[in-house]
C-alpha cells in the first residue's frame, strides 16, 4: 500500500467513525495537513500531518479564563505555584498525553494536548478512546483552575475557553 493509499483510507475510516459517533465536526484545510477535522463536543481537532507517514494527531488546547490567568499571575508563592502545576503534569502523565505550557511556567495562558496514533493501531476503539483522553486532559486542567480560585468542588463556575 502506498503512503497515499495508506492515508487515503485512513482519513475514509475517520470520517466514518466520527459519522458513526454523532460528533458535530467540520473538514478544515490546512496547509501542514493532508487532512483535519474539527470536533465541536468535545473541542478537538484530528489531524493527518504532511509531515508525517503514518500518524494521526488528535490535539486541543485549554485557553485560561482572565480569573484563571489572574489566579496563577498572583500566586506570590512559587513552591505553590510549582506544586499545582505538578500536580497538573501527573495527571496529564496518567491520561498519556502530550502537553505544553504556554508562555511558560511563571505566565500561564494556554495549555495545549495532543497525543499520536499511529495507523497501524487506529481502530474505532482507540479513535473514540484518544478523544476521551482529551476530554480527560481538559478536565484536568479545570480542576487546576478551581484550585487556584481556591474552589475545591466539581461543579465549580470556572470557565475555560477551549479552542482547536
């Protein structure tokens, strides 16, 4: 099979899975991709790279609130600060994905998740498993933001704004 096919068929299988599951999704064109599609519940998006031969990304990014920047910006504390986002990293490590902070450390804004598969192991399962992962992720980062608003519950009213 060549990387065309190969690609091809991968991209035939997504779009029928996320058909199959009832994702509101939209085809978007993008120059690094030979192919992209846009989840709406759950934000994320599912990406074949040009880049790469044999790989599926499936990404998303949490973008903090202003309460939530603000929040992180005023922890004075850096063992503090450290200690939440440690916390953060081992929950992210658990749910095995990728992650970034973005700027940095000190000026939290964006969190951004992804995580690879690779054709070979792409099957319904995994797709609609990888796609909980980064729900899971996101969910993380939100039980971040509560404890830095010093709330405690999961039914908090911290919003995050997620984009892909």
């Amino acid at each position: 099979m060549s990387r065309a096919n190969g690609k091809k068929e991968v991209i035939e299988k997504i779009q029928k899975w996320i058909g199959e599951e009832g994702y509101e999704s939209s085809v978007v064109q993008q120059a690094y991709a030979d192919f992209q599609i846009d989840l709406r519940n759950p934000a994320g998006s599912i990406i074949v790279p040009k880049n790469k031969i044999d790989c599926v990304t499936f990404a998303t990014y949490i973008q903090l609130g202003p309460d939530d920047k603000n929040a992180f910006s005023d922890l004075k504390d850096k063992e503090k600060k450290l200690e939440i986002l440690s916390d953060l990293q081992r929950s992210l490590i658990a749910i095995n994905v990728e992650y970034s902070f973005s700027p940095d450390f000190d000026s939290l804004e964006k969190v951004a998740i992804t995580k690879n598969v690779y054709f070979d192991a792409l099957t319904k399962d995994k797709l609609v498993d990888t796609i909980f992962a980064l729900r899971r992720a996101t969910a993380a980062v939100g039980l971040m933001c509560q404890q830095l608003q010093g709330r405690y519950y999961s039914n908090s009213n911290t919003r995050l704004t997620i984009y892909t």
